[in-house]
C-alpha cells in the first residue's frame, strides 16, 4: 500500500464533499438534545425538502458551547461560515428564508462568524 501525499488528501477530501457546497449542520451533542436541536434538525429536513432547496442538512458533535444550544452551523456559497445560536423552529425558518434564500445574516441570532 502507497503512503497518501497531502496533494492526494485534498483529492479525496474534494471528491467526498459532495455536489453541493452548501451546508447545514446541527450540534446533536446531548446538551444541543436536551436544549432541543432534535426538533431543529428534523424541521431543517422538512423545510428543505419542502422547499426543493439545494442544501445538505448534517449532524455535527459538541462545539464547547452548552450555554448557546442548538447550535447550528451555515455555510452558502457567497457568505462567511456563521453559527447561530438558540436555535428553535423561528430561528430556523430565519435562517432558511435570509441567509439560504435571500443570502443575508441573521444578525440578531448570530453566536459567531467563522469566516
């Protein structure tokens, strides 16, 4: 078996990203469960398909934040990676209709710009 270069990672990492580099990912720790980020995930499928949207929805572990779950995660073409904070269905529906449709932040729920 060959030893992997980074020039040969980057390719797997490009070809395992998937057609779609729009993303949501929902902190499904059990402090972002407990704090209701169960119910903001399955209303993110919902919505999007509801929708016919053309963003991947995920799961994503602990981000160290207990105190701001559900956290979520967003990343669209055009706009810096952002985290939301205190999440529930309103919030949610926000973040579809500003920052996936008409690709503005929601500024009053921002925890955290990334990018």
């Amino acid at each position: 078996m060959n030893k992997l270069t980074p020039h040969d990672l980057e390719k797997m990492h490009q070809a395992s990203s998937g057609a779609s580099k729009d993303w949501i990912k929902v902190g499904m720790s059990s402090c972002g469960i407990a704090a209701g980020a169960d119910d903001v995930f399955n209303f993110f499928i919902e919505e999007v398909k509801k929708r016919n949207l053309q963003i991947e929805i995920k799961k994503c572990g602990c981000a160290g934040a207990c105190y701001a779950e559900p956290l979520v995660e967003v990343s669209v073409a055009g706009l810096p990676p952002v985290v939301y904070g205190a999440v529930n269905k309103e919030v949610a529906t926000k973040i579809l209709e500003k920052h996936v449709i008409s690709k503005m932040l929601v500024n009053d729920c921002i925890f955290e710009v990334l990018g």
